[in-house]
C-alpha cells in the first residue's frame, strides 16, 4: 500500500538527466561493515500501523540476549521512509542493521552498493512463492529476502451480481459492460482504482499495460518497450473507461483509502486494491460487509496481471553486525514467522504452502485468489532510478486520464521521458 509522494515535474528531471548532473553510484558494494560481526541489531522500517512487528521481535530478543533487535520505526510514507534510509547509508553510518524495502526499491539500493548480497541458498527460496523471490534479485544477484508479498484483486459486491445473474468480470470487455449497466440498474457507479498521480498510479498503469501485451522496460530493464499498440491499448481501457463515464472521474482523485471508502460505503459494483482492504471492508459499520468478494484483476481475453507488491529484508552494507543480521533474516522469514506476519499483521506470507492451508484460508478467504494474482503478477521496473521512471509513468498517465493529452501521445511522450532515464544508467 503507497501513500501520497512529492511531485516533481518530469520535464525537470529529463533536463537534468540530460545535462548528466547525477552522480554515478558503484555497481558493487563498497560498504565498511562487518560481514563476521555479531550483536545486538536495529530493524528498521516504515511505521508499523498494525503493531504486529514488536511480538515477533519479542519472540526472537528472548532467545537471543546478546542479540536483541531493536525496532526502528520511520514515518509511515513510503517516500519518508526511502529518504531517511538513504540519508543514512549515504552517511555509512552502521546505525541500521537489516531493512525493511520495499520491493521498488531493490535495484536501487543494491546498485548503490548501500545493502549487501546474501547467500541464497541458506533459504528455502524454493518454497517462495517465485515471483517474490525475483524482486529479491539485482542483475542475477540475491541483494535481499523476501518477507511479503501482495497482488492487486478485483473486488466485486456479490449480492449485486447474483440478483442479477451474472459472474465476475474475466476481460475488460466484461467488466465495461457490467459497469454500464449493472450498476447504474442498482443504483451504483462503475468501477474505481487508485488512479490520483502517485505511485498507485503507476501500478494500475502497469497492470493494464502488461494485461494487453506490453511492456514499460525491457531486456532485463535496460531498454524502453512502452511505445507500442499493447501499452496505448492497455492505458486506453481506462482512458476509455474515464471518457465514457463507467469509471467517474471521481476515482483520478482516489488513492488506496479513498477508494477503499469508497467501495465500503457501497457506492462502487467493481474496485482494484490490495488485499490489506478485505477485512477492513468487512467490519461492523461496513454498508459491504458480507456482500462482496473479489477475483482476478480482468484483462484482455481473460484474466490480467497484477503488478507485483511486497518487502524484502536486506542488510545494510556498513552494519558491524552482518552476521547476526543474517541470521535474524532466517528466523524472521520461517514458515512459522510468516504464518504470524499474516495472522497478527494481515501481510500476504511468501511462504507457497500457507496460500493453501485451511486453516487459514477459513480466516482469510481471499488467499486463494491472492496466490494465483501473485503467481501471474509481474514486478515493476526494477531500476536504479525507479522514482524518477514511476513518476514519468504516472504524470503521462494523469495527463490521459484526464483527457488533457491523447493516449497515442500520452505513450510517446512516456517513451521518450523513459529514453532520457533509461540512458543514464
């Protein structure tokens, strides 16, 4: 889940890319930390808005004194909590042993040299589910591990569909059709995402783009693919979608809570969100609880792609600590972690097998379908300079949705905006 970010303009950062201002970033880590160093350790990461993080930590700190973890928690915006994490690597200091990421953030960091590789096969990876374990790597390199994971669902109000008849949308031809009618019919909108220019943006972009085809980078992210028939039709469902009213203009307002209300106070047939929303929209007080349920994101001519969410641990290269911190990953990424991380955190596991556990599906219902939006999800640009390519993505895109700028030259301009950041690296 992503929360508002500062706004740069784009033509700003391509001048600045042009001019070749940056400074390069080495290509291997170059830390001062100590990869046979063990102690007590810091965990840093975004606010714990669910206080499940302090339990598992309790649990480790009282089977390791000398190794006690200490909980650092940084605001809860995302861009926050990237900027204070690199004013610190920047500094080397080695006040931060292992750090929550966010999965965007991996090439970054590792490209930076500020977090160091780990040794892949002292965990059961294979037991990942397999797309988390890709967000984990930089250039065929394991820089981190994966913690959680999450896919985009499409949620629905069941009580709607079966009075009138039908089943959840699998194309997007099915669910413009649906937002058309059904919903009018019962008095409700269409269908909503998180389409406000922030990051959430970029994500419904990508998965409409990947849904029909296409690609934002290419050739291990080093090559721009966006300018093609796939993307313009991919971005031109929901430009469509805006234009001909089934998606309210509204929703270019929306982030994940605001559509989340939105959807919970029934005024929407269809929402895109993460899976955190389930529970939520399903307390007392919700005009939707017990009347909805959710399925795969629809694409072209069948189910689409989810662009792929998710945190990974990784260690700090100037940590004095490098090997209690490994081993505090082991433990903190157990099969039987990670079942807590769901149960007491509501974050989706990595863990393959508990996505079909009975027990927990009869407490989370979702988890079958999450698991297979996991499974077919993709994962954003893994670029060094994912912020600057998030934010190219995201104002093309407003600019479409808002019917300021045609898709056809929405894409183009997207294209050359990648081009120009796509070069530096």
């Amino acid at each position: 889940m992503w929360r508002s970010r500062r706004r740069v303009a784009i033509l700003a950062i391509a001048a600045t890319l042009a001019a070749g201002c940056a400074a390069p970033r080495p290509a291997t880590p170059a830390g001062t930390g100590d990869p046979n160093g063990t102690g007590p350790l810091t965990f840093v990461t975004g606010r714990d808005i669910s206080g499940y993080l302090q339990g598992l930590l309790d649990a480790w700190n009282a089977t390791h004194p000398s190794e006690r973890v200490t909980l650092i928690e940084l605001p809860e915006a995302a861009d926050d909590v990237r900027a204070q994490m690199i004013t610190n690597l920047q500094a080397k200091s080695s006040r931060y042993d292992v750090l929550n990421l966010d999965v965007i953030w991996i090439a970054e960091f590792a490209k930076s040299g500020w977090i160091v590789p780990i040794d892949g096969r002292q965990f059961p990876l294979g037991r990942f589910l397999q797309p988390a374990v890709d967000t984990a790597r930089y250039q065929g390199t394991l820089y981190s591990v994966p913690f959680t994971s999450n896919g985009g669902l499409l949620y629905y109000r069941t009580d709607v569909l079966e009075r009138e008849g039908r089943r959840p949308p699998r194309t997007w031809d099915e669910l413009e059709r649906l937002a058309r009618t059904v919903a009018p019919r019962n008095g409700l909108l269409g269908y909503a995402g998180q389409l406000f220019p922030y990051e959430g943006l970029t994500v419904n972009v990508a998965e409409v783009i990947q849904s029909a085809g296409g690609q934002i980078l290419a050739d291990d992210d080093t090559r721009v693919a966006v300018d093609s028939p796939q993307a313009r039709r991919g971005l031109d469902v929901l430009v469509r979608g805006v234009r001909d009213g089934w998606i309210p203009r509204e929703s270019l307002t929306f982030k994940e809570e605001e559509s989340r209300r939105a959807f919970q106070d029934g005024r929407y047939l269809f929402l895109r969100n993460w899976p955190y929303m389930y529970a939520q929209a399903n307390r007392p007080g919700s005009r939707v609880a017990g009347k909805f349920g959710v399925a795969p994101l629809p694409g072209l001519d069948g189910p689409g792609s989810s662009s792929l969410g998710g945190a990974n641990l990784a260690i700090s290269a100037y940590s004095k600590r490098q090997r209690s911190a490994l081993a505090f990953i082991r433990y903190f990424t157990s099969i039987d972690n990670e079942r807590q991380v769901l149960i007491k955190g509501s974050q989706p596991p990595v863990w393959a097998e508990l996505y079909d556990d009975q027990e927990l599906i009869r407490r989370f219902p979702y988890l079958p379908v999450l698991k297979r939006s996991i499974l077919s999800a993709k994962p954003r640009p893994k670029s060094p300079d994912y912020n600057q390519v998030s934010l190219a993505i995201s104002n093309a895109a407003s600019e479409a949705l808002s019917l300021r700028r045609p898709t056809d030259a929405a894409i183009s301009g997207l294209a050359k905006d990648l081009s120009a950041i796509v070069e530096r690296n």
